[in-house]
C-alpha cells in the first residue's frame, strides 16, 4: 500500500510538472514574440514620430517665412497707398485752388503737385505734366487772358491725373485686401497643419512611451517564467530520479521476497 500510493505520487507530479513545464515554456515564447513584435512597432513609431518632427519644424519655418512676406508685402501696400493718398489730396487741392483762380494759394501746394506728377511718371500714367510743370513754375497773373487759357488746360490735366491717382489708390486698396485675404488663409492653413500635425505627434509619443512600458513589463514577466521553468525542470529531474530510484528498489525488494516465499516452500514440501 505505502508503495501504490509513492508512485500515484510519482505519476500525479509527473503530470501536473510536465504540464506545468509545456505551459511555462508556451509563456515564453508568447512573451518573447509579443516583445519581438512591440519592440518592432516601437521603432516604426519612433520614426514616423521623427519624421513628423521634422514635418513640423518645417511647416513652423513655412509660416514664419510666409508671415515674414506678408508683413513685407502688407508695408509695400501701406507706402504705396499713402503715397496716393497724398498725391490725392495734393491734386484734389491744386484742382479747388485753379477753380478759384487764387495762384497764390496755388504756389502753396505747387510742390505736392510736383511730387504727384513725378509718381505718375513712376506709375506709367499718361498726362500732360510738361505743361503743368512749366504753369506752376511761372509768377502769372489772375487778370492776364493767358492764365485763364493756360489754368484752364493745367486744371484740365490735373482733374485727370486726380481722377488716375483716385482710381489707382482703390486698386492698390483692392489688391492690398486681395493680398491680405490670401495671406491669412495661408497662414491659417499652415497653422492647421502644425495643430493636426501635432496632435499626430502627441499620440504617437503616447503609442510609444506605452509600448516601452508593455516591453518593460514583459522582459520582467519573461525572467520570472525563465525562472520558474527552470525550477520546473529541475524538480522534475529530481522527481523522475526518485521514482526511478523507488520503483527499482521496490522491484528488488519484491523479488527479495520472492525468494525467500520460494526457498520457504521448498522447506516445507
């Protein structure tokens, strides 16, 4: 009896070892391919995370470069349309002053009248401004006939150019709005860009501290099952050792007596 119930022992630790060692050595190999596979998607991460790195450092240098033309562009307009707006208010004067038939007051604005007729030039407009020149330079009387005749082709001009200079300033206001309109949306896009980029790279730094965190944790659950596994195994050897050792020594114990059952009845007959 003592030795039915060493080896349902036997047999019964055997089986739950040997199971105990398959599972164990299962769990390894998940563990190891669940490493094998997070430390790949880690590193396909980290260089999309790289490359939308670079990504948005270069959609920071877009915006700041497309702010900076805009700025540029946004002076150019405001030192344009001043200048028109000067040459505006210079002509819409001088017209009012040769209405009135005061050259006195004229000679008070013949400057700015000068310097809007040299912006026309610039501007390409198509005036008669030799003629206006040489009137606004000359000393002449009110009463003279030549005045009236003269003023009235210099007034003539200058209504003209007053009306290209007006007509010239709603165009650069236009084109400035024009200009700023697409500007902003450029810039907004680009700022869009930067925002879901970014969020791109939030999530993607997030994916990767937690899989640096899962590997972390599976390398320590893979010691621990290394660990157990090999205590499996080795009490296993030890186990099949012993029973090995128990059976074989019953065995020779059961033909000891055997023997001795024999020799016994051979005595008695």
């Amino acid at each position: 009896k003592t030795y039915d119930e060493f080896a349902c022992f036997c047999k019964d630790t055997t089986k739950a070892k040997s199971t105990a060692i398959t599972e164990g050595q299962d769990k390894i190999d998940s563990l190891a391919a669940d490493i094998e596979d997070s430390t790949a998607t880690k590193g396909k991460k980290a260089k999309e995370l790289q490359d939308r790195k670079k990504k948005q450092e270069e959609l920071g240098d877009e915006l700041d470069g497309t702010a900076a033309r805009c700025e540029k562009e946004a002076a150019g307009f405001e030192e344009q349309s001043a200048d028109l707006t000067k040459a505006v208010t210079s002509l819409g004067k001088a017209v009012k002053t040769l209405e009135k038939s005061k050259p006195a007051l004229l000679q008070e604005v013949a400057g700015e009248v000068r310097d809007s007729i040299d912006l026309a030039e610039a501007l390409g407009f198509s005036i008669a401004s030799g003629a206006v020149q040489a009137f606004l330079q000359q000393a002449v009387d009110p009463k003279d006939p030549k005045y009236k005749f003269h003023s009235s082709e210099v007034l003539k001009t200058i209504k003209s150019m007053h009306e290209e200079f007006k007509g010239k300033k709603d165009e650069v206001d236009k084109e400035f709005e024009s200009s700023k309109t697409a500007c902003d949306d450029m810039k907004g896009a680009l700022a869009l860009k930067m925002e879901e980029n970014g969020g791109e790279l939030s999530t993607l730094q997030t994916a990767i501290d937690g899989l640096e965190e899962k590997i972390s944790q599976d390398r320590g659950s893979l010691v621990e099952a290394k660990d157990t596994l090999k205590d499996d195994q080795s009490y296993m050897q030890d186990l099949t050792e012993r029973c090995e050792s128990g059976a074989k020594d019953w065995d020779q114990r059961s033909e000891g007596r055997a023997d001795e059952l024999k020799a016994i009845e051979e005595a008695l007959a």
